[in-house]
C-alpha cells in the first residue's frame, strides 16, 4: 500500500426530511448570508425549496438564489454566480441538487475569494481558499457531496476539466433518499453507472496487495448490482435508495481509493463525450467502460478475473482467466443494458465523424501530452481504437 | 436504514515513516504545548518516542511526557495526566501507543478543561468540550484512533465504563504499519480479534435492508481472515499490517455501522472479564463472542447464515439454515484459535467461581437496570448462562 493521507470531515446528515435540519448546519458552520446554487425548476415544484428556505428563515439566515445549472455545468453560469456571491455579500453557498449543481457551487465557491479567473483552478493551480459549501442532494450518482472535486465544461471550446481542493469540500451534505424517488429510471440508472465508474476506476490499479481497499470496493459494487434493479423496478423502493445513496458517497469520498494508484481513463475519455454531445455523463460511462476495460484487459487479467468472480459471481476458469476476465466485462455490460443504458455511439446520440475531433481534444486539449494515463497509459491510437470499439 | 448523522473529521497520516510529520500535524490543528502520553518502555526502546519528540522540537512545539498506561487504562493515572496537563499548561494531548493510551488521552483531554471529576463523563455525562487530541498508532486493534469512544477502568470497584463524544474524537491520526512488526503474536492475534469483534457488534443488526453497509462490514471482516494468519506466520509482512491497520479504523469510524441498531453485548459481556482478571480485551473477546453468537443465534438464524454463507465461505444448507447459520460460528472459534488465541475460562485465567460476581457487575454495576440489551436483550440468567458456556 502507498503512503496517503485521508481527510474526509464533511457532516452528513442521512434521511427522512433531513433539509429541515439545513437552516442550524448553515448557522453552525458559520454562514450568515446564503447562496442557494439549483438546477431546474423541479426542486421548486418538488417544494424542496421551500422547505430549504423555510429552514433558513426558521434559522434567521439571509438568503438569495441562483438556478439554471444544466448537467454538465457550464462556465458561463459559474462567473453569473461568482458576480451574485459577490455584489450580495454571501458567505456560504448552498447546493440543491445534483453533481452538477454541486461542482458549479464548488467553483463559485472557489472563484468568488479570488481576484483572477476561476478558470485557473480548472488550469491547475491549486485552490487555496473558498467560501464554505453545503449541500442538499437530489440523485446518488457523483459522489460530489463529499468529494473535494469539482468538474466545469468551459463553453469556449466545450471542454470539460476538473479541480480539486480540500477548500470546496462540503462542510456538510444532507442525504435524504426519499429526495431520489422522484427521479425519471433513466437519470437513475445514469446515477447508479457513475457510482460503478467511480468504483472502477479505484479498482484498476497497478499497487500490489491491497486487499482492504479492493474489499470495500467490492463491497459497494455488490450493493449497487443488488439495488440498482431494484429501483428501477420500484423507484419509491426507499430502503433500496438509501443503500445507493450511502454507497455513492462512500464510493467517492476516497476511503475506499486510498494507497493504491487508480485508473480515471474512463472518466478522461467519456468526459469529451458529454462535453461535446451534452449526453449524461453515466450514459457516456455506460458505453465507455466496457470499451476501455476490453482494450486493457491484457494489462492485468488477474485483476479482471477477481472482480468477475467476487462480484459478478462468474465462475473462475483456472485454465483460461482471461475468459473469466471477459465473462466480468460482459457481465458489466448486460447489467448496464437492462439497468436501460446506451449501448453504443448510435444510442448515446454520438458520430463515429467526430473521432478525430474526440481524440485530439481528449489527448492534446488544454496542454495535454498527446496521451493520457491511468490503469495504462493510452496514446491517440488507442484513444481512436477505444471511441472506435463503441460504434 | 434509520436516519443518522456522520462525522469523521480525523485527518489520517498514513504510511512507512509518517510519525516525521508529527510536528507538523500538531501545529496544524493548534497545538502549542503537547502532554505526550504512552505506555511502557517499549515505545521508548524502539525509538520512536525519540522520533516524536525530533518532530515536535523540529516544529518548535514545546512537550512534557506521562507515561505508564496499562492495558485497560486505569482512572488513576488520567487524575495523574490532569493534573500535569494543567499545572504544565498543555494545549494539545499526544497518544504515542494502542488503543488503551488512546483512551487514557482522551479522558485526559476530556477532564482537563472540566471543572468535576472526569468520571462524570463515564457516568453518562455528555463530553461538550476537551483539548484536541492526536495519535500515534502502535497497534492496530481498537479503532480509538478513528472513534469519539474511550473506554476507562474505575479502580474504585474495578468495573469498566465508556464514554464518547466528538470533542475527544482525534484531530489527526498517524498510522504506520510499520510501527506494529514489533508486535508480539499474541497481541496481534487480540488486535486482530477486537477488530472482529467491532465489526460483528454492527452486523448484528435488527435494522432490516442494510445491504451496503452489511457488504461493508463483510468486506473488512474478510480482509481480516486473508490478512490475519499472513502477519501470524510472517510479522514483517509490512502489506499485510497495511491492510489490516486500514480495516482497523475503518471498522471502528462507524462508516459501516450507520443507519442500523448495533449490538455489543459481547463487548459489554468481555469487559467485566478484562476488568477483574486484566486479560487483554481481544482474548476476552475470543472466548465470549461464540458463545453470545450461539445462545443467541435463534434470534435471527439468516442473519448469521449470511454471515457464515458471504464471509466464512460456508455452504449454504438450505434445508437447514441454522446449520449454516452454527457452521460460520464454528468458522469464527477455529478462526481465533488458529490464531492463538484463548478457548475458555481456563485459558483465559477467569474463574467459574466469579460467574455470579461477573454477572452482578454486568447487570446491575453503575446502575444498570438488571439487563443488558443490544441485538438481544439479555437478562441475569441469560449472562449466566453465557459465561458458562465458556468454561
């Protein structure tokens, strides 16, 4: 195992009608003044807002509100609310919503205490400071809400990149499942292919012997192959979404990544999918994975053996692991399709045209290599090979 | 799942080497003046006391030192180590050992700015506010590193009380393996046993439909079987301690016990053992947890098939689930003894005579209603009949 260090202090604060309890979090980690960062108007007919704002008067914070977050958060809306955080005098900002309306928090939050472009943070320079963020989610699927990561999509050019400090971590993240139930199935199962991606790209890895971390990785994939179907079935199933929403934190908060190298090719190569198509991000990853993991799977069959027995429950073919390996991957796939994901570029609304334009963006965009890397390291060959195997 | 909150804000230091960073750490969470606070020599001899106090003097933070701690840390020496940390004016205590001088530092974080006794706080009294705690990890067992838990023993009566709250949760934990390859066999198996035991208390749940943090908790308990025996028969197997130290706090942070009744009768059933005969804790638990599972076992005959089916390998009897159910019992006891540990009273050096005795003290000591309660409630004559059982 590799040496790390582990930080994970976010309050969170788990079921029935916690956002009640949002209005004495805020007071208690120290905003007087709150910008309530939504998405569409479906928190307001939900009457999630004002359940959240009546928990902010019922605590006498100040509020104001900034909505239109789209998946796959755009720049234009962040700068719209560094201005608001700005002119208003805000000193927390307040997440309703989903991974998108977290991360558009997480840079407001990061660019409203900053004199020069937020887009720097996304260039690499380290985030310092932020205003504190809160969050009250509304799907199990990014893990945003208690990860220290934030993902933007520049407009001038459709790019999509990441930052991370421990500055935009969450200070606290209300989980109610009950929020979850109203989700459409197929923002569901997008939700719950992010979560498996979040747990596959923690367990590819090239560290040797780590048995605890490659255990608790397991153990969320099994939770997700065992309720995901279920709430499709039943989407009020509200023990099933609450067993999701658990694991989607516990898959990204890092506790179960730590000491070992991790993969992120997947994320990397689905990324300049939904920048470019404006698809969601888990439908990206849903016809992504089984490309890349098909394509590697030489690089460590073994690894792609143990997950195909322990969680997949194929049987191991000690003659020929490598059929165990790709029994894994298919099995991934059937369960992604009948969970009602794309299969392919046709499906995911994406053109075999385009590849070029993917590969380049994807291995020289915004000062990239030529290459990217991971589990493997991939130069633009492999890049094309990959986008190809999924038409 | 029931609604919970979750609060683990311990920033973890992890790795080969990392008590260099204790310096640093300290100032990082305000420490100025640092009572260093341990055990027997052996932290000493090893020199890693010296290593410490390097990385303190090298952050220029001032420190006095309290050694002493026992196994089963004892009232007395915490009036020792408040009364020092006030006529020294320490600001921050420093834990260089296991589990009991964890908990020793933590009631001396606790009584220091208190004006009453510190018993109080193990008399049921809330713990509001203490001096921050650090901790340098030397054995891998109680999970106190990760936990807002202390567990003390009165002298006055020998009996054993705990009490918890976040003010004495650790400001950061530094874990190095390394630092446990000096440790005896029989105090890793006992580390190895208590982690367990942590991990049974939270599966047996009367909560219905835990599944992600069933899956969690079997996921730490297997890395205990694979990792446990390696470390046995090779005890500088330094992946092996990495392994286990990691599933130690992870076991014990309570990130897999939320949402869910929990049971420790077993805890509750050893520690009247480790109070009057100064056993190790892990070697009581040995003895006492197959014997609680099985008088307990009709309760919730799945729950322990379950157990016996995902993590001691057994093979489902489906005609007969409760001979499922006793095989994984009987997995765990051969597990233990093949790890060295205790089997009964007798190799415990407890006493049949005591029964009575321990039985009182367990029931009705520090006014306890004449039951104990948990995934079961358990009355006099059923403690009776559980302490028998492990003659």
């Amino acid at each position: 195992m590799n040496n790390f260090n582990f930080y994970s202090p976010t309050y969170f604060a788990f079921g029935k009608d916690r956002e009640q309890d949002v209005g004495a979090l805020v007071k208690r980690f120290g905003g007087t003044k709150v910008l309530i960062h939504y998405g569409g108007g479906s928190v307001v007919r939900s009457g999630l807002m004002e359940r959240v704002k009546a928990s902010l008067d019922g605590a006498g914070i100040d509020h104001v509100s900034l909505g239109g977050v789209k998946p796959n958060p755009r720049s234009g809306l962040v700068y719209e609310g560094i201005d608001l955080a700005r002119s208003e005098g805000v000193d927390f900002i307040l997440a309703v919503g989903g991974g998108s309306t977290i991360d558009s928090s997480k840079a407001i939050a990061a660019g409203a205490v900053y004199d020069g472009d937020f887009w720097d943070f996304y260039s690499g320079k380290p985030i310092e400071k932020a205003l504190p963020v809160g969050t009250v989610l509304t799907i199990a699927a990014a893990g945003s809400e208690g990860s220290p990561d934030s993902v933007i999509t520049n407009e001038h050019g459709m790019f999509k990149r990441g930052a991370s400090g421990d500055a935009i971590r969450p200070r606290f993240s209300v989980l109610n499942p009950a929020l979850t139930q109203t989700l459409p199935p197929y923002q569901t199962a997008c939700g719950i292919t992010d979560i498996l991606a979040h747990l596959y790209e923690r367990y590819l890895t090239n560290t040797k012997e780590v048995e605890v971390t490659d255990r608790m990785i397991e153990a969320l994939m099994l939770t997700m192959i065992h309720e995901g179907p279920r709430v499709i079935e039943n989407p009020d199933n509200y023990e099933a979404r609450a067993n999701i929403m658990w694991a989607g934190m516990m898959a990204h908060n890092n506790s179960c990544g730590v000491g070992r190298s991790q993969d992120w090719n997947s994320h990397n190569i689905e990324h300049e999918l939904s920048a470019l198509y404006d698809c969601a991000h888990g439908a990206g990853l849903a016809v992504t994975m089984p490309a890349v993991f098909s394509y590697v799977l030489d690089h460590d069959v073994m690894r792609f053996a143990q997950v195909a027995v322990r969680v997949w429950g194929c049987a191991m073919d000690f003659n020929h692991p490598e059929a165990t390996a790709r029994a894994g991957i298919e099995a991934l796939r059937r369960f992604l399709t009948d969970l009602g994901m794309p299969r392919n570029f046709y499906e995911l609304g994406a053109h075999e045209a385009d590849i070029p334009k993917l590969v380049d963006a994807l291995c020289n965009g915004d000062g990239r290599p030529g290459h990217i890397t991971g589990f493997v390291t991939l130069n633009q060959e492999d890049c094309e090979n990959i986008y190809r195997m999924m038409l």
